[in-house]
C-alpha cells in the first residue's frame, strides 16, 4: 500500500489557539498536508463524530488519506480511510476485520521489537516515538526521547513505511528522515502555528531536505 506519509498532521483542538480543527486542517491541507489523523481524545464520542465528517469531507475533496485516532466505530461511521491504534486500542487483526482489507491502519510503537510484531501483525505504517521531547501526549518513561537512533534502528527492523513522532518541528525533521523515516507527524508544529499553512510547508521542505541527503 502506497501511502503518502512526508508530512502527517495529529489534530487536537486545545492546541489551535480557538481557531477550530476545522479551519486548521482546511490551511494545512493548502500547505500541502499529506495524512490527517483526527484525535481530540478530550472531546466525547458524539464530538469526535460530528468533527470526523466534517474532517472527511474536507480530506476526500483534497484527495488525501483521512485517519481516526484509537477508534475504530467512529472511523467506520464518517467513512474515514482508516485508524491509528495504541497500545491499549484493539488489536490490528480485529481493526482490519472491521474496516476491510484496503483500510490504512497505523500503530504506534516504540522499539524494533514492537515494530516487528506489529508489522506481522499487518500494520500498513508506524508512528514512532516520541522522537524528541513532547507535551502533546503522555508517555511512559521508555518511550520518551527515543531519538533518530531509534528511528534508525526500527527503519532497518521492519519493510513497512514510518513516521516519526514527538517534538518534531522544521528544524529536526530533516534528521528524523535522514535517519530513515518516511515522514514526521506534529501536533502543535502546524495547530499552534501562527500560519499553518506557511508551517506545513517549511515542514514538508524540511523532510524534502531530509530525502535528498539519504
């Protein structure tokens, strides 16, 4: 499966400075976004709902893969290309009994180990991290700071695409990519930008950067 993965946006509204996730997906999809994963986990299943249709539409007419963050109900119910799975979230074999064989299903990993068995387990990609030190997201003390190390290690374990993720901005993307990640996915590089639009796309210069110098 072909999935674009340069530049990967993580929503979470709290971060967007009251602009709406709405409007900030709507501006990083004119920078020139690759994959949008919806994930609001402070906001209630009925929330998540409404905003995942309004997300899906606006991804389906970009022509970009749209994602859901843990749930696969909601995922099936706005029609979304896929989900993104945890570890406390259903396994990858029962997401893929319910979405269907073309769905991307992402997981989040940490170690080679990891890595390897979600691979086997038929992960489409890997969101690994987090890379660099974040506050977006809580995470246990292994997976914090891995570093490109990791990265490196994990892109040498497993034959699927990854994303870096984690303190991740213009300024280190480049050596997450050139540490063999497919891309990096943000949360509040592009949400609580002042430009979104301008920030995705000296994100995605970034990982252009980093691609070159592989």
């Amino acid at each position: 499966m072909n999935i674009p993965m340069r530049t990967y946006l993580v929503t979470q509204g709290d971060r967007s400075r009251g602009r709406g996730t709405g409007s900030i997906v709507r501006a990083a999809i004119e920078g020139g976004v690759d994959i949008v994963q919806m994930r609001e986990k402070h906001t209630s299943a009925r929330e998540r709902y409404e905003l995942g249709k309004e997300l899906r539409a606006l991804t389906r007419e970009a022509d970009i893969p749209f994602v859901v963050n843990d749930r696969v109900d909601i995922a099936a119910a706005v029609d979304a290309d896929g989900v993104h799975l945890g570890d406390d979230d259903l396994p990858v074999s029962v997401a893929r009994d319910h979405l269907g064989e073309e769905a991307i299903i992402g997981r989040s990993v940490s170690t080679p180990e990891a890595a390897s068995e979600a691979e086997r387990a038929g992960a489409d990609y890997l969101g690994v991290g987090a890379v660099f030190a974040t506050d977006t997201k809580d995470v246990n003390e292994g997976e914090a700071e891995i570093g490109t190390e990791t990265i490196a290690e994990i892109a040498e374990t497993v034959d699927i695409p990854i994303v870096g993720i984690g303190g991740i901005n213009a300024d280190n993307a480049t050596e997450v990519v050139n540490a063999g990640a497919a891309g990096v996915a943000v949360v509040t590089t592009i949400t609580d930008a002042d430009d979104p639009a301008a920030a995705t796309q000296q994100l995605r210069q970034a990982v252009e950067n980093g691609r070159t110098t592989v």
